[in-house]
C-alpha cells in the first residue's frame, strides 16, 4: 500500500478537524455555566468521540491522527488560546497515531487507548493555570498581597491537573464506547464505516 | 460561530498582512499566560493587553471593544477596589473572576480579531510564506472552508426537527445528541466527498505550484507595529530573567 498521504487524504483530515473541532466547541460552551465547569474535560472528548471513530474508518495511514491533533493545536492558537497548547496538540496525537499504526487503525483495544491518548491535548489549554506561574505569582505577591495570591493558589493546586487527566481519559474511553455503538447502529447500515 | 462565518468577508477597514497579525496574536500570548504585574512586566502587560483594543476600534469593531473595554474593566476594578472590602465566598468569586479571566480574555479578544478580519486565502498566502507543509496547509484550507458548511447542515437539522415535533432540551441528553449528530455527521461527509472530487478535478494534489490570488506584503504599519511587539517582548523577556 502507498503510505505517501494523497489529496483525499488531506480533504478528510480537514473535514473531520472540522466537525471535531465544531463538537468540541459546542460542547466546551456549557462550560460557562460555572457547575459544569469541572465536567468540561470529560464531557468534550465524550461528545467529540463519534466524529474521531467516524475519522479513524477513512484513516490508514500514519500522521493523520498528528496532522489533525496540529491543526486543532493552530486553531486554538490562531483564537487566542494559550501557546502551551502546541506542543500537547502535536506531541500527544503523535502519540495516539503511534499506538493506532500498532493496531492497524482498525484493532479496537489501541483505537480506546488512542483516543485517550489522543484526547490529553486539551491539557495544552489548562497548563498554565497550574505551572509556568511562579513568576505570575511573584509579582502578584508584589503588587496585590499574599491573601489574593494564597487565594488563587488554593484553587488551582497541582493535583487537580493531574485528576484533569484522569477525568479525559474517562471521558474518551466512555466516548469510544458510545461512538462506537453509534458507528455500529447508523453508520455501518449506511455502508459509511 | 459568528467569528468564524465572517472570516469569508472582506471588512478590513486597517488592513494589516496575516504574518503580523500572528505575530502580535503569539507575543500577545505570551506575555500576557506568562504574566507579571508589578513594574515594567505589568506596564507590557498591560500595553499587549490594550493591543486587541486599538486594533477593534480601528476596525470599527465598536461591539466588541465595548464589550472587552467593559469586562476588563470590570475585572481591573474587581481586582483594585472590592478585594480588601469582600471576605469568603465573594472575596473567592472574584479573585476566580478578575485573576484567571483577566489572563486568558486578552488573548481570546486578540484571536477574535484576528479570524475576524483575515480572510481564509489571506490566511493560506501566509502559510505558504511561512513555510508550512502542504500536508498543513490543504487541510487547514479544506476545514476553514467547512465551519460554515457544518453551521448550515447543522441549522437545517435543526429545522427538520422542529417540523417532526422533536425539541432539544426536554428529554434524554444523549439521545438529542445521537439525534443531532449523526445527522450531521452523515450530511457533512457526503458534502465532504464531493468537495474531494469537485477539488482533484481542479488539481488539488497534483505537482507543481499553486498560486494564491490574494496578495499579502508588508507595509510600513506592518513592521511598526511588528518592532513594537518584538521590543516590548524583548524588554518583558529580559525584566523576567534580571
């Protein structure tokens, strides 16, 4: 098979960057309603699921899976989104794309473990909440005293970026589950996967 | 959506090349996750988060200088006049409020303006410039022309459900979604295909150079205000490490 990524190839990474990207923002809309705040990393790879199952049936060949997570990577950053979010938007769909090639794109115990791995690039977007903030807080002590700043710290603790972690991978695992079923019940009759 | 729609749309009234924009659009990210507040940092700071501001209002973007001029506004005073006076959970409420928005709006006020204003083959012109890959470049081109595509099909969906008597809102979540979406999905690739086939048969993919109708370049407001972000960035670079 010729592994070279041709045209087609080019218009389907487009076409389902777009329908992801749309998904996940839709979903991530909700997160201004300040309750479901927290569910956000779990609730949009679980939505976006059934677009990247629907992806993975046209995808066979290697960097598909990457070229799309640096396009979601751009996107974000050409709207303004921490910079932060490129090395996780490239480094974590290379990833995904690696353990998706193992199973061929079409095994469905690497498809769930990529599409975990795959979804961890919208750590990017949180980081610098939790990290790269000791000289933010520094001149924060300076300018508006210990209290505010001790105030800011207190709910952004490391650990709760580690559970942010853990709250994707479920939401991309239980979203491969129910993509799939989804697949199985329209696309497949349809003759489209 | 609205800032993706209107990126078809010629209204530049301050024309400035892509590159610049994006250049802005990063040192503006930049400075302002990585913070500081007190001295020459919060004067930069300050200067790049002002930038959005001049650039809507000569666009003529009043709406959404107003409304970014009100919430940073809002959370500067937040931050200087109600914090000493408020305890518990107000006192938390606002330092979420003025402490972690006022980092993250500028930026998003920055990208707004500039998919606002750039159109999507300004945009490729300067990809192309810059050196991106072609396997970066047609799918960016093939999923900015989508957006509005996928907010059609979507409108449509919305219609056709209102005719048969289904609404969204009452009623199981995940069957609204599978009833949306899968619509949606199945709609869109099929518009999909036939814009892969409509596009090889205009030569996408095949060898040989294509040319951009859109003529980007840099003018004198370009590297002024490229000289301005690069120094200021430059400055807030060397005040963080002294």
């Amino acid at each position: 098979m010729d592994n070279r990524l041709s045209a087609k190839d080019f218009i389907n990474i487009g076409i389902f960057t777009a329908l992801y990207f749309l998904l996940f923002f839709v979903t991530g809309m909700i997160g201004y309603v300040p309750v479901f705040m927290l569910l956000i990393p779990a609730l949009c790879p679980f939505v976006a699921a059934v677009a990247f199952m629907l992806y993975l049936t046209r995808v066979n060949k290697f960097g598909m899976v990457t070229i799309m997570g640096t396009l979601l990577g751009l996107l974000m950053m050409l709207t303004g989104h921490p910079w932060t979010i490129i090395p996780f938007a490239i480094g974590f769909p290379l990833l995904a794309d690696l353990v998706l090639k193992a199973g061929n794109y079409r095994n469905w115990t690497s498809i769930r473990l990529g599409y975990i791995l795959f979804s961890q690039w919208l750590m990017g977007l949180v980081f610098p909440l939790f990290f790269m903030r000791d000289s933010y807080f520094a001149s924060l002590r300076d300018g508006y005293g210990d209290t505010y700043a001790d105030t800011l710290l207190s709910i952004t603790p490391p650990w709760v970026f580690y559970l942010m972690f853990i709250l994707v991978a479920v939401g991309a695992l239980a979203g491969a589950y129910f993509g799939k079923a989804l697949l199985k019940k329209h696309f497949q009759r349809a003759g489209m996967a | 959506m609205e800032l993706i729609t209107s990126a078809n749309r010629d209204l530049s009234a301050f024309p400035l090349d892509p590159r610049t924009k994006i250049l802005l659009l990063l040192c503006a990210n930049v400075v302002i996750i990585g913070g500081g507040f007190s001295g020459t940092a919060g004067i930069i700071r300050a200067l790049f988060a002002s930038f959005p501001l001049f650039l809507l209002l000569l666009e003529r973007k009043w709406r959404a200088a107003a409304f970014y001029t009100l919430f940073i506004g809002t959370a500067m005073a937040c931050e200087i006049l109600l914090l000493q006076r408020t305890a518990g959970i107000w006192n938390l409420l606002i330092v979420i409020f003025s402490g972690i928005f006022s980092r993250f709006v500028p930026g998003l006020v920055m990208g707004f303006y500039v998919v606002s204003t750039t159109k999507i083959s300004e945009f490729i012109a300067a990809m192309e410039r810059l050196r991106f890959p072609p396997a970066l470049i047609i799918p960016f081109a093939v999923m900015m022309r989508f957006f509005p595509t996928v907010k059609e099909e979507s409108a449509a969906i919305g219609d056709a459900m209102k005719m048969r008597g289904i609404r969204m809102g009452g009623g199981n979540a995940i069957a609204m979604l599978e009833y949306r979406v899968v619509p949606l999905l199945i709609s869109t690739v099929k518009i999909g295909e036939e814009l892969s086939a409509a596009a090889l048969t205009r030569g996408l993919g095949g060898p040989g150079k294509r040319t951009n109708i859109c003529e980007i370049g840099f003018r004198l407001r370009d590297w002024t205000l490229c000289a301005i972000a690069v120094s200021a960035l430059l400055i807030w670079m060397m005040g963080g490490t002294a």
